[in-house]
C-alpha cells in the first residue's frame, strides 16, 4: 500500500509511486544562512573538520502520480488531470525512519553549491516549519547522476517546457506584425527558352570576325598565307624544321685550301710608283 511520503497517509489505490534515484550515502549539514544572493559555499560546511556535520543519510527521490477521478471514484483516461508530485526523502539507512523530506515544488528547492560539484543546499520541511540543510556525495558520479534525475523530474513538473515548432511560428510572426513573407518565384525555363552565356573576350573576337568588308579578309588570308624563313619550323629547310648539320673537318680543310689557291693565282697588288705618283723623298713639294 503506498503512502503520502510527507504525511504518511495512504494514497489512493489507483496511486501510482517510483524511486527516481537511490543513494545509499549522503552526508547532511547544518548550514548557516548564505552570505550572498549567488549562492552557497561548501567550503563553510566542512570546515573544522566537518564540524557543522549532522548525520549520515540515505536519499530517495520519489514521484508520486494520482490519476484525476469522478465523483464515482472511477479514474478518468484524460491525462491532463493527473497530479505528479516528486519529493527528496532523507531517511536513516539502518531502520528506514524518515529524518527529513525536500517536496520538489520549485527549482530553488535543490541549489548546488557554487564551489564543488558533489554538495548541495537543499529546503527541507516538517511540522509547519522550514530550513536549509548542506548535503553532500562522496562521489562525483553520485552527484551526476542526482542532477539527471533532478532534471527529468523538472520536465515532468512542467518547470522546463520547450516550446513547440508552431509556437516558436507564432511567436515570430506576431513579433514582427510589419513584415510579410515575400512570395516564391519560379526561376525555371518554360518550354522554348534559351539562356545566352557572354563568355568574356570570345564575343569580341567573334564579332570582329565577322566585320569588315571581303577586301580586310583577302588582305589578312594573304599575310597568314606567307610562309615562315627557313628553320622557323614552318617548312623551309632541313626535314622538320631543324638547323643544317655542321660541316666536316674535311671539307674545311678543303675550303681553306681552295682559298689560299685562289690567292696566290691573284695579281699583285700595283703600288703608287706604278700609277704614275711620287711619292719619293724629292718629291716637288720639299
């Protein structure tokens, strides 16, 4: 039979209960008031050698969910009438005595501390009253996953809601009443049409060659029709375009020789005496 966790009175029986989170091992302080609107600092809690240390607990999470009924106590299948309520229970790990309990009704309930990750300052109540107790886990991955299941129980609660796609919509076209969605335009070709591509200097020089009269054309076919100086490549001497080998030794001996013929078979040269001038040293000009 399942029980009220802050009052201990039984549920209804169609109430449906679950441990969002077990830990068999947290340490419980007695916390003085904060100092700053930031938050809490652990490091206050554990000094003096844990001196502000109460007891050792264990924690459960709890959510507790009682569908909505009629006036013949029959449940109703609308969910939206559900009640789901979550409430953090610290009991004695040897004989289950409930010590305190933390109902989970805002997000303020569970603070983490501003200086480590494992402590926590937490709003417990009982008998009309309320207080701030410290609580801390001795492993890191204790205290990770007591925040996953914090986080889960938020969304359940209804303290994180995501808004919908068609929300979001909404709230940007009544944000911006003044602007109006601008109408697609359809860019594709209709049958028949053509698309002209004005590729840079082609259209210059195909547009140039296409003026002008038949007599620049015959003029410019005749200055591309004269042929290149032989050993351009174009066709003038040796095959292919290549230079002339070389001559032999032989045959620049024979040249030579030929040369040194030809001018010993040449007259002497005819000096000035020859051709009628003196030149002498009693010319008459001494």
């Amino acid at each position: 039979m399942n029980v009220d966790p802050l009052t201990g009175a039984p549920l209804p029986p169609n109430a449906i209960q679950r441990i969002l989170y077990l830990a068999p091992k947290v340490h419980i302080y007695q916390i003085p008031p904060a100092t700053s609107t930031k938050g809490y600092q652990a490091s206050t809690w554990t000094a003096d050698n844990n001196k502000l240390q109460i007891f050792t607990a264990r924690l459960r999470i709890v959510e507790t969910s009682i569908p909505a009924t009629d006036d013949n106590d029959t449940p109703q299948d609308s969910s939206g009438d559900e009640k789901v309520t979550t409430t953090l229970l610290l009991e004695d790990p040897k004989t289950g005595d409930l010590f305190a309990a933390a109902p989970y009704t805002s997000e303020r309930t569970v603070e983490q501390a501003l200086d480590s990750s494992r402590f926590f300052a937490i709003t417990v109540v009982g008998e009309g009253r309320k207080a701030v107790l410290g609580m801390g886990f001795e492993e890191r991955s204790e205290a990770f996953d007591f925040s996953i299941a914090l986080q889960d129980s938020r969304r359940v609660l209804g303290f994180e809601r995501k808004p919908t796609a068609a929300a979001t919509s909404r709230t940007s076209s009544s944000a911006q009443p003044g602007i109006t969605e601008e109408p697609k335009r359809d860019f594709s070709l209709k049958e028949g049409e053509t698309i002209s591509i004005n590729l840079g200097g082609l259209k210059g020089r195909r547009s140039r060659s296409h003026e002008g009269d038949e007599g620049k054309k015959s003029e410019q076919d005749a200055l591309f029709s004269i042929k290149p100086p032989p050993g351009s490549g174009g066709g003038g001497g040796g095959a292919g375009g290549f230079l002339p080998p070389p001559p032999s030794a032989k045959s620049v001996k024979e040249e030579r020789r030929r040369s040194r013929q030809n001018f010993e078979a040449s007259p002497p040269k005819q000096t000035a005496e020859d051709l009628g001038f003196d030149d002498g040293e009693f010319g008459e000009f001494q």
